[in-house]
C-alpha cells in the first residue's frame, strides 16, 4: 500500500545562447541587425534554447548491404525553443569517392544494421508534410552537419523520448544521387538528474493474500520530474523465504492490497498503449534490492503520486521466478 509522507518543489532551467558563445553578445548582435535590416531578421537572428541536458551520439557506417565506405560521429542535444522540443544534431561523416548536395535524416526504423526495417523519413502524424528537407554539401567525400530541427518546415515536437521520440531510431546519410550511404543509431549517452518534488512514499511487504509465501520488505517511493516528465524513484528491499533467481516488481491497478480479487494486473495508462512493466530484480538466498527509476522504464509513462497517472493507494507486487 502506497502511503504520502511530504511535500515540496523545486525546479532548475538553463538556458543558453545557440548563435553565441556570450549571451550578452548573442544580444548586442540581435540588437545591431535589426538596426540595419528593420524587423525582418528579428526572429530569426538569435534562438534562447534551453538545452535539456540529454544528449546521444550517432555512429555512422555503410548502409546495411551496400559496398560504400562511410563513417562518422553526429552529436544530437535535446532543447526547447518557444516551447517546440528540438534536437540539435552536429558532426561530420565521410563517403568515400562522393561530392555533391547530400541530405541527412533521421528515419523510422530502430536497427540500423537492417535495411528491410529501416524505412522512411521518421515525423508524426504523417499525414503532414515531410520536414527532412535538410542538405548539406559532401566535398571530397567529406561533410558537415549542424542542424536544429526546429529549423525545418514544418516545424515537429522531435525529442528523445516525449513526443515524437527518436532514441534508438536510425540517422541516414543520402549521397548527391539520392543513395543511402551510411546509417547509425541514435544512442543516448546523457542524462539529466532528477529533480525530487519532496513527495515521499512508503510500501511495506507483505505476503501475497492467500498465498503460502513468507515475505516481507520496505520500499520508499520518492516523486521526482525530469525532462518536464513526472516519475518515481522506487528504492528499498525485500525477502521471499527458500525463493532464487529473476523476480519482478511492479506497481499494479488495485488498491487494497489485501484483497487478491482486486490487486488486478499492472497499472499504467492508456492500457492500448505497451506495458512498461519489465522491471526484473534478482532474488538471492531469499532476498532482493530494488532500485528503479519508472523514467528508465520503457514505454515512458508520468507515473506520480496524485496528477498524472496516480499511484497514491495501489499495490506494489513483487513476483518470484515463476511468476
């Protein structure tokens, strides 16, 4: 049974300058040529991003079944701009023996190393107009990237796991023709911390109701926000008599955990969507830790205690080996 102890908020932004090393620069310059040209480079002139703190790297080699030589390394940072997620992808990569207007996108498919899944340019719905319209010049096999998505038309919500998510999606690299060269998946290697809102949870571990198991545990459950997206940090342990091997603990629908009828399966929402519940911990000599992050969970979902898929109240199960 989930139980609320405390409560408090707390929020950390930066925010930097994309076309400048000094902000007060970025400024002065914004400042100067609107002077020269009126309004009509206002806009576009000077971008204040709030760089989210994730970033990936991409690394890029021959298309799956075609014999170019290709390689490099793109750098993708997530941002905001006017409340419009973004990425920020930079680099450079090589073809070898091409010139000419080349194009970099981001496609569909999670496994670079198949071709038949890659697919097509990846946006959403797609019953809009394509964005990846974005060329770069490829001079003596050599090219360089540096593009904000935000900066395509139209402009899509991409980011690395809330809307339009492309962690784990594939970057392709086109020659002057057309042809797919290279392709890499979008790796995440970054991560900001989270941010504790203060609300705080206790779970004690009983014995599942009408079962014969010997058990009993305590986890803390501490409400945090991270990417703008609510989540739980589950910490604590427990021990299942004679049990071994790879368990499970999920938080599931039911509120009295003492009623098997009605502990129901796992919780989230809506349930058309995957179950994120694959969190596995191992059980030795009878025992087991549990330390997870619900934004580590996949399909991510904002899991919180009382605004978005509400947790406060229901059942913390955890399974044996079997199940």
């Amino acid at each position: 049974f989930i139980q609320l102890s405390t409560r408090s908020s707390k929020r950390v932004r930066q925010t930097v300058c994309k076309t400048a090393m000094d902000d007060r620069w970025c400024r002065s310059a914004c400042f100067i040529l609107v002077l020269v040209f009126n309004i009509f480079v206002r806009s576009a002139s000077c971008h204040a991003f709030e760089y989210t703190g994730l970033e990936a790297t991409v690394s890029l080699n021959a298309y799956p079944g075609t014999d170019y030589t290709s390689s490099g390394t793109l750098t993708l940072r997530e941002n905001v701009l006017n409340g419009t997620y973004g990425l920020h992808m930079y680099g450079s990569f090589s073809v070898e023996g091409e010139s000419g207007i080349g194009e970099v996108h981001i496609h569909v498919g999670s496994d670079a190393s198949n071709a038949s899944s890659i697919g097509g340019h990846y946006w959403e719905p797609t019953t809009g107009i394509d964005p990846w319209i974005y060329k770069i010049e490829i001079l003596d096999g050599t090219a360089i990237v540096d593009l904000n998505t935000t900066d395509l038309s139209p402009i899509y919500n991409f980011s690395f796991q809330r809307s339009l998510p492309v962690e784990g999606r594939t970057v392709v690299a086109h020659t002057a023709d057309g042809s797919r060269a290279a392709a890499g998946a979008i790796v995440l290697t970054t991560l900001p911390e989270p941010m504790y809102t203060g609300l705080e949870a206790t779970v004690e571990l009983g014995a599942y109701p009408g079962s014969s198991f010997v058990a009993s545990g305590l986890l803390v459950l501490r409400e945090y926000t991270v990417r703008g997206i609510y989540g739980l940090h589950m910490k604590g342990s427990y021990s299942i008599e004679g049990e071994n091997g790879m368990g499970g603990i999920h938080i599931h629908v039911g509120t009295n955990a003492t009623d098997a009828a009605t502990i129901g399966g796992h919780y989230w929402e809506p349930t058309t969507h995957p179950d994120p519940w694959e969190y596995n911990v191992k059980i030795e000599a009878g025992n087991a830790t549990v330390d997870v992050l619900t934004t580590d969970l996949s399909p991510i979902y904002n899991f919180s205690f009382h605004g978005l898929l509400p947790v406060a109240g229901r059942t913390v199960v955890a399974h044996t080996r079997t199940g």
